[in-house]
C-alpha cells in the first residue's frame, strides 16, 4: 500500500468507529428510524423541542444505548491500545493486558466485593451501590500490576522475562483466591460473579461516561504518544537505548497506562477477553506493518468499533435476554481471526 | 574524543573487564581484537553507554557519559550490535528510518528530508534498491547486517561532528566483497567525516586493514594497543589466541593443524 494511502488508515478506523456507534444506536430490539435519531439530536443540542412521536425514540437513545455505546467504544479502545503497546513493549505477540495481572486482580477484587461486602461493610456497601464494584476492580487491577512491576524490579531495571513470569505467578494467586470466594459464596452471588466474568455493557450510565472519559480516554492517547518508542523498542531493548529511548521510563509509562486504561474499563464491563489480544493483530495484517504510529491508533478505534459491535450483537441474538458480551467477542473474533491467520500463511 | 578510564565491570560475581582505558579519537578508527569471552562486547557497550561501569568512567569530549542524557547521546552516535532479532516485521527502509528517530522535531528530522536520507543511508551502506521494501525477516544474515549499517548512517547524518559509531562484528555475516566494501565506509567515515570509529573484529586481516589502532583484549584485560604493524604479529597473536599464525604475502592466517 503507499505510504500516502497509509496516513489515511487512522481517520478511516475513526470513520468506522463512528458509523457503529450510529448503527448501534439506530439498531436492536427496539428500531430508531434516522428521523427519529435526528429529532433527538436537535432536541438534545437545543435546536429543535422534540416531537411527541420521538418520545420513545428519546429514551431509548438518551437512557438506554447512549451510555451503552460511548462506554463500550472507550472500553473497546483501551484493551485494544493497551494490548498493542503490551505486545510492543514486551517485543510479544501473545501478551495481552492480562499479562500484567490487571484482569486477574480485577477479577479478584471484584468477586471479593460481590462475596464479602456485605458481612464486611454491610450499610455502606448499599451507600456506595453502583460504584462499588466498579472502584474495588478499579483496584485490584492497578494493585496486581504495581506487585508484578514491582515484583520484576531490580536495582532499578525491569527485566521483561521476569515480569513476564511474576505476571504468571501473582495471575495464578489470584485466581486460586478468587475460587475460594466463589467457594465461599452462596447461589446468588455466584450468578453475579459469572455474569461479571463474562462482561456485559447493560450497567452502563451517563455518569460513568466522564469518568471513563479520563481514566480510559486519556491513557489510550498516553499510549499513543509512546508510538516512536515501541517502534524503537521492536529492534531491541539495546537498540531501542541506542536510539535515544529511556527504556526503563517507556516500560514504567506504557505498563501504568496500559494498566490504569484496562482496569477501569474492567471495572464498568466485567471481563472482555480476546479484543487486547486480536485486535492489534488483525490492524498489523490489515495495514501491513508494525508502524506504532499506525496501529496504535487504528487498533484504538477498531478496538472501540469491535466492542460496540459484539455489545449490539449481545442484546439482539437473544432479545429481550442479552448474551454475555465476553462470549460474543471470542465467538466472532476467534473464528475470523483463524481466518485471517490461514489467510496470512497462504 | 572518546575516552574510556580504567573501566571495571562486575557481573553476577564475574569479572568481565579489569580496569581499561582506550581512547578513541576523531579520524581514527579503532579495532577491538581477541579471543572469544575476552570483554570485546562489553567494553563496547561499555563506551556507547549502554552498561554502567562498576568503576572507572567514560567520557565524550571530557564529559561524563552519566551525565549525558540517551537521546543527546543518541545524536552523537551510532551503535551497530551484533545481529539482532527484530519483534514484528518491517521492512529493510523502516528498520533504516527508525534511525531518524533521534532528529524527530529537530530542522535535521524536518520530514520532507527523511526519506531522502534514508535512500542515501541504504545506498552507501551497498543495500540494493530491490531490497528497500522487502520485510527484514525474509532477507540473509549479510543483508540484515547492511541494513542495520545503514540504520547507523542514517543516525548520524546531520549530527555535529565528531560523529561516533560502534560496531559488533559488523562483518561477521558478510561475504569478502561486502565485507571489503563495508570497511572502506568506514574509512571513509573517519577520513572525510572525522568519526570516531570502534569496531569489533575476528578476522585479523581486515582489522589490519581499516584500523589505524588496534587493541588486544583478553580476560578482561587490555594487552596492549598500537599500530596494527605491531599489534598484528605472528608472535603477539600466538600467545593471545593459543594458536599459531603463519604470515604469507603481508596477509596473517592461523594454522588450523598446529
């Protein structure tokens, strides 16, 4: 492809982003017609009073799927930039957010609130309600990752290998502890507990937006600042110092990003696999290269798209039942990716 | 100047070098020589800042490399490592560009004049056009080894001389000819340009050819350093390999039944 086409991916994956978002508005059980998308957009901007007509077309949009879509695409676009830089950054192309302990402590931490807070906090844990959840992920991912980092740390360099492997460690601890919550639960909570592992959008509000807005928004364009370093760093850590980098810094930035980006969209969804893994591989084949500069942002938007899309496949497969959303991404991910794996090698 | 102080590095209770000083000077090309596991390696990546000594220090132009930050480093030098395994693919002209990377937001990273520099870089380092675009991975350890020379070059064009540039057994890979052509650019570099060059090489005859000094390493120790004519002597390199040398028509060649 040239070069000149090239510079055009990134406002085209942001094209694409746009069009399923709106069609993720417009489409689901329950139909909005384009007049009734624009009425409720004149209404909202305060060009037009809505008309009795739209009523329901309101709520649907402004209640139901708005937050669902604008949280869905920043979540989507953090575990999608957050897995490119952590294949980058670990010179890997299985690592993942996961890797770094963010989903593992986030899992833990969550299933801790589901099981524990009501005989530990009892009345506050009702005072705190929606946000409950949502802050003790928040936490338990950024607190697995600063142990592995800090784990991996010595004389003040980070091995990548022994990060890599105290990822794996402090991963399994987490697990085994959370299988002794979900031991300790009873039949209600475990129902939470899987639906949470499985990831769902159906608990999106508006006020989770600004808040996701900063600690999912700004990290994803912290990654993407760090393009020229993880393209430096692809040659070698060596090389990558050669070159000017201040590795250790790069390393310390783009795991604290990466980590802060995807516990906080693990703390509104639950767990979405495989969108940190494939998505930056799929932008690495669609565009040909492993320019940072490209496929950090393409990877950003379509990771976005990809999310919004599966969430609106979750809630009309089954409508009124909604399908975890962690299921939909593997079931149309994973076959397309095989796809354009075998693909690739022929 | 390039000068390294009584340099001593310890690693995992090892000692790899012991207390060694070399300088290079700007016009002047430099050759590490010894056996295998004698520091050659480490003083390198020693001198272009990559591993911090445990004692003694090295310094540019009298400055303290510990004070210089990677990127001001980066301006001033180039360091060609032994072959190296790239993470993800890219082509022969995007591992080059990479080496721009230290000008970015500088008049000499300018982006217009990027590519150009680049051809430039790819053509003097004997990398024909047919490869530019051809992915890295698919491309010959003598290949892979020009366009890592290249990615050097392109680092320090437009650099304020004196330029610095470190290579690892930059001919380990290439055939006699690429071989010959790589190491008259690097005499070039350092007669035309005023570099300062230190490079690691096994074959003695090439090392006499392009160095105006050379240094004999082994155990960590600095032998001895001089003019090649005397450094390069049958009976020098006898003990320092524990091999015997027979010298025929002003060229140096081990004797592998002895």
């Amino acid at each position: 492809m040239a070069s000149r086409l090239k510079r055009w991916l990134p406002v085209l994956a942001l094209l694409v982003l746009a069009w399923v978002m709106l069609m993720a508005l417009l489409l689901g059980p329950a139909r909005v017609s384009p007049a009734g998308f624009w009425a409720v957009l004149a209404d909202a901007l305060g060009l037009a009073p809505l008309p009795a007509e739209f009523r329901r077309d309101a709520v649907v949009l402004g209640v139901i799927r708005g937050p669902r879509v604008v949280l869905g695409a920043l979540v989507g676009a953090g575990l999608a930039a957050a897995g490119t830089a952590m294949q980058g950054l670990f010179r890997n192309p299985l690592a993942d957010p996961g890797l770094i302990g963010v989903s593992a402590g986030a899992a833990l931490a969550a299933v801790g609130a589901i099981v524990l807070a009501g005989p530990l906090v009892g009345a506050a844990a009702g005072m705190m309600g929606l946000w409950l959840l949502p802050v003790a992920a928040f936490i338990g991912g950024l607190g697995a990752t600063l142990a592995i980092a800090r784990l991996a740390r010595r004389g003040g360099a980070t091995a990548v290998g022994t990060l890599l492997l105290a990822g794996v460690a402090v991963n399994a601890l987490c697990a085994a502890l959370t299988g002794l919550l979900i031991f300790m639960a009873d039949d209600r909570q475990v129902r939470d507990i899987t639906f949470w592992t499985f990831g769902s959008l159906a608990g999106a509000r508006w006020a989770q937006v600004p808040v996701a807005l900063v600690l999912v928004g700004l990290p994803v364009l912290g990654l993407l600042a760090l393009a020229r370093p993880l393209n430096a760093l692809v040659l070698g850590e060596a090389e990558a110092f050669h070159l000017g980098i201040r590795v250790e810094r790069v390393k310390r930035v783009a795991v604290a990003l990466a980590a802060i980006a995807v516990s906080a969209g693990v703390a509104f969804t639950g767990l979405i696999g495989f969108i940190g893994l494939v998505v930056p591989h799929l932008v690495r084949l669609a565009v040909g290269g492993s320019d940072h500069r490209l496929v950090l942002p393409v990877a950003a938007s379509l990771g976005g798209a990809l999310l919004v899309a599966a969430d609106l496949a979750a809630r009309s497969l089954a409508a009124p039942a909604e399908v975890p959303i962690g299921i939909v991404t593997a079931l149309l991910g994973a076959p397309f990716f095989l796809w354009m794996l075998r693909r690739h090698i022929a | 100047m390039i000068a390294a102080h009584d340099i001593t590095l310890r690693r995992g209770g090892r000692q790899l070098l012991d207390a060694v000083s070399l300088a290079v000077r700007p016009g002047e090309v430099v050759a590490l020589v010894g056996p295998n596991g004698a520091g050659k390696s480490t003083l390198l990546r020693v001198m272009t800042g990559e591993l911090t000594p445990n004692a003694g220090a090295v310094t540019w132009a009298g400055r303290s490399l510990g004070a210089c930050t990677p990127l001001a480093l980066a301006r001033g030098r180039a360091v060609v490592s032994q072959q190296a395994r790239i993470a993800f693919p890219m082509t022969a002209a995007e591992i080059v560009a990479l080496g721009r990377l230290p000008w970015h937001g500088t008049p000499q990273g300018a982006p217009a004049r990027q590519a150009g520099l680049v051809a430039a870089a790819l053509a003097r380092a004997g990398v024909p056009e047919a490869l530019w675009h051809r992915h890295y991975d698919t491309l010959s350890g003598g290949e892979q080894q020009r366009i890592q020379l290249a990615r050097a070059l392109a680092q320090i064009e437009g650099a304020p001389a004196p330029v610095a540039l470190f290579l690892d057994e930059p001919t380990a890979s290439l055939d006699p000819g690429h071989a010959a052509a790589l190491l008259r650019c690097l005499r070039a570099l350092a007669r035309e340009r005023g570099a300062m060059v230190l490079v690691v090489l096994h074959d003695l005859n090439q090392a006499g050819f392009v160095a105006d000094r050379v240094a004999l390493l082994r155990e960590g120790r600095l032998e001895a350093e001089g003019r090649p004519g005397d450094m390069l002597s049958a009976e020098r390199l006898g003990v320092l390999y524990g091999v015997r040398f027979r010298a025929a028509g002003g060229l140096l060649a081990p004797d592998f039944a002895a």
